[in-house]
C-alpha cells in the first residue's frame, strides 16, 4: 500500500510546518516567502523558520530577483541523499553506543513495547540476533495485521538465513509457509498470546486492539523455554 508524501516524510523527522513548506514549493515551483505561507496555510513567520531548516537539510534553495528572495524546492532525489547521509552519520557513531550499551546492560532484561511500532521492533530485533525462531500460539496474526512489515520481514529473515519453526492450532492457517515449518497442536484454545523463542530472548506478543509485547532477555529462560517447544514439537503432527 502506497504512503503519502506527507506520511513519508513525517516518518524520516520532517516538522509539520517543513512538510507543508516543501510540498508547497515542489509543487508550484520558485515562490516568494510570503507566497509560501500563503498556500502553505501558515503564518509568515513559520514559514520563513521552516525555509531556513530545509535549507539546512539540503531540501530547498532560493535565488535572488533584485532584492527578493524566490525559494524552490530541491529534486525530489535529495530525500534520498538525505536520509543516506542520516544514516551515515548514524553508523559512524554505532561503535560508541553499542560499547556503551553493553557497558550498562544488565542480564534478565525485561522490556514492554506498545503498539505497531513496538512490535516492529522485536520483530527487527530478531533479524539483529540472527538466530532462529521458535514459535507457538501463532493465530497469523501478524501476516494479517501488519501485511506490509509482514512481507518486508520475510525477505530480511530470508536474507538473514533464519529458520523459523512455528507451532499452531489445527484449525489455523499460517500465510508464511515458504520460509516456516509448521506443526499442529490438537485440543488448544485459541489465544491474542504468541511466544517467540530466539537466542537468549523470548518475546511475548499480545494481539488486543494495541498490540504489545513483553521481551524478556535471560539464557537461563530461554533455554528452558526451547525445551518445552521442542518437547511439544517432538509431539506435534506436520502441517499438511
């Protein structure tokens, strides 16, 4: 599903008054300051202040008619370029947060994320560890409330080599078949609750109306954990 521009660039740390500024100017070309604010519906002041932080960010530049400043919006490219150059900087200082994260880490983590976002992030976390995926109570909740990331997850657990074993209810149709062995549980109910086992982690996924999961980091856990999913994989038919 296409996002809209506005959407996009709300995503990628653009301010409202920035969004409307440029979208204004890659529309209706070189345009006076006061122009701007007017098409853009915001008051000349917030305009000229958005003008200034987009051309620090590389988005927009102006030409000078006389004594009047015409502003035009650089090639829609440049959004590109710019969040290249983001990550850039952000890979440059990784090295010096990942030390300090392991510095102040403290074993047994417990973390609570909330809503799509929380959940795309455990779910990212997994392809970060890299180790296969061990899961039951799976509904198909995910490929069926989040299609999108669904799909994007795929192909980075693809590229990543990650194996995923999934253990279900009988009645339950898993749209991931492809990259994922399945086996059937009989006499479960039905539950918003999936359990991930993967490294040293397990994540508890709860699908109510705002998603949330519990990630719960300790070797000791995990290890247990994938004793039982195995005992019960062991005891499980194939999907058919």
């Amino acid at each position: 599903m296409t996002q809209s521009p506005e959407k996009v660039l709300e995503k990628i740390g653009f301010s409202p008054n920035e969004i409307k500024v440029y979208l204004t100017l890659n529309k209706n070309g070189s345009t006076k300051a006061g122009k701007i604010a007017k098409l853009a519906h915001i008051d000349r002041s917030s305009a000229y202040n958005a003008l200034k932080s987009l051309q620090e960010k590389g988005m927009v530049s102006y030409v000078l008619v006389g004594q009047i400043k015409f502003f035009q919006a650089t090639g829609p490219r440049r959004i590109l370029d710019y969040v290249k150059e983001q990550a850039s900087d952000v890979q440059d200082i990784l090295p010096q947060l990942q030390e300090q994260h392991k510095t102040k880490k403290q074993e047994g983590q417990v973390r609570l994320f909330k809503g799509n976002k929380g959940i795309q992030t455990v779910f990212l976390d997994i392809i970060r560890t890299g180790k296969d995926n061990y899961v039951f109570g799976s509904e198909g909740q995910f490929s069926e409330r989040m299609e999108t990331f669904a799909h994007k997850f795929k192909i980075l657990k693809k590229q990543a080599g990650i194996k995923t074993k999934v253990l279900m209810r009988k009645s339950t149709r898993e749209i991931d078949t492809k990259l994922s062995d399945h086996k059937y549980i009989p006499n479960v109910s039905e539950s918003p609750a999936v359990t991930n086992i993967y490294g040293d982690k397990i994540a508890i996924i709860i699908w109510t109306d705002e998603p949330e999961a519990i990630v719960i980091e300790n070797p000791s856990a995990a290890k247990a954990y994938k004793s039982y999913f195995d005992f019960m994989w062991k005891h499980s038919k194939l999907a058919k």
